[in-house]
C-alpha cells in the first residue's frame, strides 16, 4: 500500500494551492481528482478580479496552475474513489489502497437541478451548467437562463454574444448578481421573466424546442443553461456538516483531527478564487507545521 504525509482530493483553484505549498515544504503527496484540474475555473469566461490578472479566461488561469503544479513534480491520480476509511486513514479506490497521514478536502462543489421531468437524461443534450463549456452548440439559436446570481447573470453576457435571443428566467422579482453584472444583461437580445419559475421542458424529438413556466408562458428555445445553486461535494466524508458543506475551525480543521476541507466544499460566505485559495494556504502551513 502507497504512503503519502498527505493527500489532497480534487485539483481545483483549492487543491492545487494545497499541492504547490505542501510539495515546496518537501512532503510526500498526491492529489487525487476524479475529472479534469481546474475545477471551476474550467468554467468561468472572464476573471476580473483575481490579482495579478486584469482579466484572464478561467481556462487559461486553470492551465497556468496546472503547470506551475505539474513543474513541482506533484503526483496525481485520475480515478474515483470508492470509500474513506477515516479510522485507519485509508482511501479506497477499486482494488488499490492509499495510506495517508493527513487529508486535505478540496472537492468543491456540483451545479444544483430543478428536478422537473426529462431533466437528467437532457443533461448535456439541450440543458448545461456551463455557458462557457457548451455556448457555442447554441451559436445563433435561442436559449434560456435559469437563476439571478452573478453566475446566471454573466452567462447571459457571455451567451447573448452568441446566441440569437437569450431569455433569464429568475425566480425572485430582484436578481441577487452584482449592480454592475446587471447592467449589462439589459442588452436588445437578452429577455427576462422575473417572479416565475421554469416548470417544463418541452421537447419534439427527444430535443428541447421550449419551455414553459409557471405562469404559462411558453418560451421557445434550443438549449436551457441552469444557474440555480450548488452542492457541496462532501458525501464521501462523514464529518460535522451544515447542509452538506464540511465545517471547519480557523485552521480549515474538519470534525476529525487529521482531515482538513478548503475552498467551495466548506461551511463559508465568499466562494471565490481567492477565498478557496487562502483557504488552502492555511490549511496547507497549518499541516506542516504539524508533520515538521
Ligand atoms: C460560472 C462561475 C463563475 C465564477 N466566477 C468567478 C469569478 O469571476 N471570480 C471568482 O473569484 N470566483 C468565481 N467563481 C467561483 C470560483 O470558481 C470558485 O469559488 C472556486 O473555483 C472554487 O475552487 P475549489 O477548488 O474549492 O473547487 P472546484 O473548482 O469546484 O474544484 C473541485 C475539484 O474537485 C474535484 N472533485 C470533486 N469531487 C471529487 C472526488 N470525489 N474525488 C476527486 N476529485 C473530486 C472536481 O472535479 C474539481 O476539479 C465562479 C464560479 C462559477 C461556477
């Protein structure tokens, strides 16, 4: 069985911090991720407010992580894991066993559903959660936006530079996105439905041709980009929780002396680069300190 002093899960903007402070300490690590590094990052258009970078494409930003980690040496292994033993500090991952002292939570979270029919078997073939990923099998058609945060609000902007019309379908009667965001979606092709929820999706073909809301409006469209909310991707750990993101002491401590949570998986206000990124340093020297 492998023995590292520490193993980071998930290869976001968090874990990534993680695996550069904890590999220039000289520790043994390896970063376990079960999709593609970056995270979220792989999902933002443009970043203006992360320092050092008047504006920078998320990808782009992902990429020179990546690199600056992959350059450390930092071992990484693409799998799922099956299963946690927290009592003898082990990671299960199909007949393989990985030993660890310490265990650095940056799993991050996933994109919430509506939970209405045909919805998960049109994930990926007519609804999204990613504008950036996905906007342009959209090119010239239209689409909907559901949500009225930031993140709904910038993939409005970044889709109306694509698509034909977009349409906002947001829940509340006021959008809880920056004054600044939404000013810009008040574009000519950009529609919006506030105090209405999306309760339909309508489909000729086992396509999406429109939707339909709550107050029986039918909105014709081609796609549907989803920005309702997220949840923490915690289920592998049985630590203390709030609504399923892990809480943590000043030091990004869990529950359990020896596993640690950063970035967006724990019980936190701001859910930013920079925040998951601080996150990670204090945890990171915290551990350090403990194996030095
Ligand atoms: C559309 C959008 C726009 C945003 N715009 C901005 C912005 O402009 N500025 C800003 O500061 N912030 C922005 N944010 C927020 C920011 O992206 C996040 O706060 C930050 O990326 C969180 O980083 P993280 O490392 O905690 O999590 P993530 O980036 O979610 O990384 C978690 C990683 O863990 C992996 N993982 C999950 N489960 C497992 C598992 N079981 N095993 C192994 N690996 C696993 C995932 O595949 C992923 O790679 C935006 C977010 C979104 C969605």
């Amino acid at each position: 069985m492998k023995e590292y002093d520490v193993v980071i899960l998930g290869s976001g903007i968090a874990g990534m911090t993680a695996a550069i402070y904890l590999k220039r300490a000289d520790l043994n690590i390896c970063v376990i991720e079960n999709d593609t590094p970056g995270g979220e990052l792989n999902k933002i258009w443009k970043v203006g407010n992360y320092p050092g970078y008047e504006s920078i494409d998320g990808p782009t930003l992902a990429y020179n992580i990546f690199n600056q980690v992959s350059e450390l040496g930092v071992e990484y292994i693409y799998d799922n894991i099956d299963s946690i033993d927290t009592t003898n500090n082990i990671i299960n991952i199909k007949d393989n066993k990985l030993k660890y002292k310490y265990l650095l939570v940056a799993t991050g979270r996933r994109p919430r559903g509506l939970g209405i029919e045909n919805e998960d078997k049109l994930i990926g073939k007519g609804i999204s959660y990613c504008a950036l990923c996905d906007g342009n099998l959209y090119k010239d058609r239209d689409v909907v936006i559901v949500g009225g945060g930031n993140t709904a609000l910038n993939d409005a902007i970044y889709l109306s530079n694509i698509c034909n019309k977009v349409t906002i379908v947001h829940r509340s009667n006021e959008y809880n996105g920056e004054r600044s965001t939404i000013e810009k979606t008040y574009k000519d092709n950009i529609d919006r439905y506030m105090n209405a929820n999306l309760v339909k999706y309508n489909l000729k073909n086992d396509e999406i041709v429109s939707v339909t809301l709550d107050n029986k409006k039918e909105i014709p469209c081609s796609g549907v980009f989803l920005a309702v909310g997220s949840i923490p991707n915690s289920e592998l750990l049985d630590v203390d929780k709030n609504h399923g993101y892990i809480k943590v002491d000043n030091n990004y401590k869990t529950s359990i002396d020896n596993i640690y949570a950063v970035g967006d998986v724990i019980d936190k206000k701001i859910y930013q680069l920079t925040t998951a990124s601080g996150d990670a340093t204090i945890a990171a020297c915290n551990i350090i300190d403990k194996l030095k």
